[in-house]
C-alpha cells in the first residue's frame, strides 16, 4: 500500500504529465497564431468556475498575495511561455524550462530554509541533460528574446512554487480555492494583453471548443489543482522536479497521436529525465507520515508563519 507523501507525490505528478499534452492540443485544435487568446481562455474561465465552487473570496494580504501568485504561476509565466514557443524550437525552449528544479531548489534555501544538497543540484542537472536529449536537434537555433523569455518563465514558475508553499493557505481555504484565486488573477491579467495583442477572438469551430474545454477543464483547472495541492504537502524542490515528467510526456504524445518517432537517445534522455525526478522525490517519500496526517512536517520558517489548513 503506497503511502501518503507517496500517493501525494504520484497525484501531482498528473499535472506536469497533463500539461505535456498542451502542445499537442493547440496544434491540432486551436485557431492559428492565437497563443495569448489559448492561455487565456485556458486560465480565466477555469478560475471563474473554481470560484463560484469555493464561493469564497481573498480577504487582507491574501488580495496581493493572489495577485502575485496568480502572475507568477499563471499570467506572466504563460505570456512568457509562448513568447518562447514562438521564438525558439520547441525543443530549446523545453529545456529552458528544465532548469525550473534547479531555480526552485536556489529560491527555497533563503525563503523556506530548504537545504539545497548535492543530491538536489546533481540530480537538476541531470534532470536539464535528459530533457536536452528528449527534445533538441542539431539544427536548433537560438534567439535572444526567446532564451530570455523561457528562462524568465523557467523563473516564474519557481518563484511562484516556492511563495505558495512560504504563505501556504488561509485557515479554512483549500487548494481548490487557492487555484482559482491564481487562476482567476492570471486570466484576468492576461485578458487585455490578448485583446491587444491579438484584437477579438475569431469564430470557433467545433473542433477549437472542444481543445479549449479540455485545456481549461482538465490541463488548468484539474491539473493546477492537483500542482497547488501537492505543493502544500511536499518540499517545494521535490514537486518543481516533477516538471521534467512534461516535455516527456510531450515526446510520448508525439509518438503516440502524431506519429513521430522517437531514437535511442531520446529513450535515454527520457530514462535519465525519469530516474532525475525520482531522485528528486527521495526526500518526500522517505518522510512517513501517517494516514490522518496528509501534510507533510512545515519547515522551521513555515512553522512561525502556521496559517494553513489542511484539506483533502
């Protein structure tokens, strides 16, 4: 029988693994060169839903602390995404994104007293290689913007997991309604900058509906959740390893829905990627916890700030 850190270990995973499918649905059902209309119709409508579920609102610090979150996690992180995306090979701009755990595990030691240990850089480092054999090409080419904006979203992200795991939760607040303040703050930041951008949304057939209720419902609402939850209950470097499992599970969708193939080396990235974020978890899964207890002992910094509530 799994345990806890391990059953919460396993469940988080899902998001990343989720989120591996994201280029596959924009290519095959979304409009063309709409990039800012797809991340915002994947955030806004989501955290509108999750917020009339939690039918709660941020009261105090929670405001700006929502808003900074919902920036870092969600609006600037997405923006900054497709402006690598558009700028970079995929492959390249996958990689900038690997180096997340390693930015992760900098940010933790000052603001969650994480000790970064040999095992937690050797295993980034690993973790950066084995993405690099998955997804580049001798022909890849770089772009100054481009590297800025995947290493500005590679930073992001790391900030953002490692604040939501330093302020935790209010007393009685759920990750369910955590997402949807984030999510709710990054659509709402991301909507004028699409307007902008991009002007009014075109027609959508049949075919974008049903790519953006996926993206919305299962690849932000449901998987942001399970990323938010898992957050509160393991170390914040441990669930910033499980980012690797997307540009994996990106090649495995590749190989699987659109026919592309995959060599030895990137069956090798993909192992190294793999045994990277296992090593990543060893931390976790070694801690027991019992089955009454779903959250995992709160770091000495984390034990002055005690505001959080755990829930299922």
């Amino acid at each position: 029988m799994l345990s806890v850190s391990t059953r919460t270990v396993v469940l988080t995973a899902l998001a990343p693994l989720a989120w591996g499918s994201t280029y596959f649905v924009t290519s095959e059902y979304l409009p063309a060169e709409r990039p800012l209309l797809a991340a915002t119709l994947r955030a806004l409508p989501a955290g509108l839903v999750l917020l009339a579920v939690g039918r709660r609102l941020p009261q105090g610090v929670w405001w700006w602390r929502a808003a900074l979150l919902g920036a870092l996690n969600i609006g600037v992180f997405f923006a900054l995404l497709f402006v690598a995306a558009y700028r970079l090979p995929g492959g390249v701009a996958a990689v900038l994104g690997a180096v997340q755990p390693l930015l992760a595990a900098g940010l933790a030691v000052p603001l969650l007293g994480e000790r970064a240990g040999r095992r937690a850089v050797t295993a980034g480092l690993a973790g950066v290689f084995g993405v690099a054999l998955v997804v580049l090409r001798a022909t890849a080419e770089l772009d100054t913007i481009g590297v800025l904006a995947g290493l500005g979203g590679a930073a992001c992200m790391a900030a953002g997991t490692v604040l939501t795991k330093r302020w935790g939760r209010p007393e009685g607040v759920g990750p369910l309604v955590l997402t949807g303040w984030q999510l709710t703050a990054g659509g709402l930041l991301l909507l004028p900058v699409a307007l902008l951008a991009e002007g009014a949304p075109p027609a959508l057939t049949g075919a974008n509906l049903l790519g953006y209720g996926y993206l919305a419902v299962l690849n932000t609402a449901l998987a942001y959740w399970l990323w938010f939850r898992g957050i509160g209950r393991l170390p914040a470097t441990s669930v910033a390893f499980l980012g690797l499992l997307s540009p994996v599970s990106a090649a495995v969708i590749g190989w699987v829905a659109l026919g592309q193939s995959l060599t030895v080396i990137q069956l090798l990235g993909m192992a190294i990627a793999l045994g990277s974020t296992v090593l990543g978890q060893k931390r976790a899964t070694a801690r027991k916890s019992g089955e009454g207890e779903p959250e995992l002992p709160l770091t000495a910094p984390e034990r002055d700030r005690q505001s959080t509530s755990a829930t299922a």
